[in-house]
C-alpha cells in the first residue's frame, strides 16, 4: 500500500495544476455597430507541490492526492457551467441590441 501511495504522490506532485476560470471579454460587432460582451474559459496552472506541507501522515496523504486529482475536473464543470449561462444571457442582450438598431 504504501509503495503506490508513494507512486500516486510523485506521478501527481511532478505535475502542476490548472484550474479554469470564467473571464468576460468586450467584442465590437460591425455588422450591427453595438458593443457587447462574450465569456471564455482562461487556464491558470498552479504548482502542485504548493499544499505538500500539509501532507504528515498516510491518511493526510491520500487526501492531500485525491483534493488535487478533483480540483482540475471540478474547475472545469463549475466555470464551464458559468460561461454557457454568461454567454447565454450575453448572447440574447447582443441580439436585443442588434434588433433595437435596425
């Protein structure tokens, strides 16, 4: 048990991290001559040795492993989930615009 612990643990440390997060972006439509706004996923990479301290005992280890293993699946449907319902309510407010111009 302990030598694919010890395994998991340098196969996860060696690595980094990403974590995604929602940014909102301003685009210029010509077509309709309005302003109006867009939200993509942005990629930020952490070091994943940051949190090693916290690891003392087996038990804290493998917590520690499986708290890093979830926060990149995690991230990407929490903020995914964001950015479709941003760019929903962007896209109707895009198309009002356009509308109210014409």
């Amino acid at each position: 048990m302990k030598l694919a612990l010890m395994a998991t643990m340098a196969l996860t440390l060696t690595g980094c991290i990403y974590v995604f997060s929602p940014e909102v972006v301003t685009l210029y439509d010509e077509e309709c001559d309005v302003v109006f706004q867009k939200m993509e996923l942005t990629v930020e990479q952490h070091d994943a040795l940051a949190g090693r301290g916290q690891c003392s005992g087996e038990e804290d280890c493998l917590a520690f492993v499986a708290a890093v293993l979830m926060i990149t699946p995690v991230s990407a449907i929490i903020s995914g989930s964001i950015v479709v319902a941003g760019n929903t309510a962007y896209w109707m407010e895009h198309k009002g615009q356009c509308l109210a111009k014409t």
